[in-house]
C-alpha cells in the first residue's frame, strides 16, 4: 500500500499540468573533448566561478557573436584621399625622421674628426 501511494505522489510531481512542479533549470548531459574541459576548468579557476557558470557564460558568448555575424549588417567603406606624401609616409612622425638623420650626421661628423 505504502508503494501504491509513493508512485502517486510520484505521478502527480510528474504531471506537467501542475505549475508549482515545473523546474526552472534544465539539466543537460554535454560531452566536451579534453582540451574544451581543461580550458573550461582554468577559465572557472582564474574568474574563481563554478564549472557550470563558466559553460554558461562560454556558451551565451558564443552565440551572442553569432548571432551578431549572422546579421551580416553594412560593410565598411574606407574613402580614398590625395595625399602629397606617398603611401606609408607618416607626416607626424617626418620630425622624428628629421631627428634621426640629423643626430646620424652628427655622429658621422664627429667620428670622422676624431680620425684625422
């Protein structure tokens, strides 16, 4: 008899027409291959969070980045302008190339007066 009214509460915990049974959480079994678990595991140490809130936050990542790439969006478009220096010519930098060669001629002057 004990087993009799054991097996209906048990049905009725498992009827899903009553709400306050209803599980918030839902368990899933995932396999991870052993480098996935291992990154897994430092990334939980090192942010000192649960394996669980790790895959979690790993996972919610991945597909928000998804989600953004699916979404395709306008492309970048660069405008070309006329420049009076050449392509990789940096026009701030020009008194630091100034500075150089000035601070090499130097050098080779002193050098060669040092020679003779």
């Amino acid at each position: 008899m004990r087993f009799m009214r054991a097996l209906v509460r048990v049905a009725k915990h498992l009827d899903i027409t009553l709400s306050r049974h209803q599980d918030i959480n839902m368990r899933t079994t995932l396999t991870l291959d052993d480098d996935v678990a291992e990154r897994l595991r430092g990334l939980a140490a090192h942010n000192r969070g649960s394996f669980k809130a790790t895959v979690n936050a790993v996972l919610r990542r991945g597909l928000t980045a998804q989600e953004r790439a699916s979404r395709g969006g306008k492309p970048f478009r660069l405008e070309p302008f006329r420049s009076a220096f050449r392509a990789g010519v940096d026009p701030i930098r020009l008194n630091q190339a100034y500075d150089d060669l000035e601070a090499e001629h130097a050098l080779e002057r002193a050098t060669a007066e040092g020679e003779t």
